[in-house]
C-alpha cells in the first residue's frame, strides 16, 4: 500500500515495519489520554507536552510500507488531536 494522499508525512520519513508504526500511533495516544491526566504540577505539565511533541513529530517522520489504511487514518487522528491538545495547553 502506498501513503494515502491525506497523510502529514515528512519529506525524510523513514520506513519502519508495521508493528513499530502502530507502536509510534499508540504511544501518542497514551500521551493524549493516560500521561495527560497523570501530570500535578506545572512541570509535569511542560515535560509531557515536551513528550508529545517529540512523539508528535517522530509519528510525522515515520512511514510504513505495509501498514493498512485504518493504521493511516488512526495515526492522523493522533496526529491532529496532538496538535489541538498542544494548542490548548499551550494557550
């Protein structure tokens, strides 16, 4: 399969096999719905959004030959929740 015309993908993506892709998309999702909730303090708070960013942009620069359409449309969504929930905390 190739990457589907909706996908944010950077120009020097690399390859990885499927499992480490689902395993980028899931970690983000962590980050969004158990590591979020797990921060106390305002320092919690900035490394998380530290973590999420940086997982953020390695999902941008991962691509995957095998992976099926429901992985692509399932890392986009991470990949657009991150950057609302950043634009949030942010402000």
């Amino acid at each position: 399969m190739s990457i589907p015309a909706f996908a944010t993908v950077s120009a020097t993506a690399s390859v990885v096999p499927v499992a480490k892709f689902r395993d980028a998309v899931e970690h983000v999702e962590r980050l969004l719905t158990v590591d979020r909730h797990a921060c106390v303090t305002a320092g919690e708070v900035a490394q998380w959004r530290d973590r999420l960013r940086a997982a953020g942009a390695d999902l941008i620069a991962t691509t995957c030959k095998r992976a099926l359409m429901s992985d692509w449309e399932r890392r986009e969504r991470a990949i657009d929740r991150s950057a609302s929930v950043l634009a949030a905390v942010a402000s």
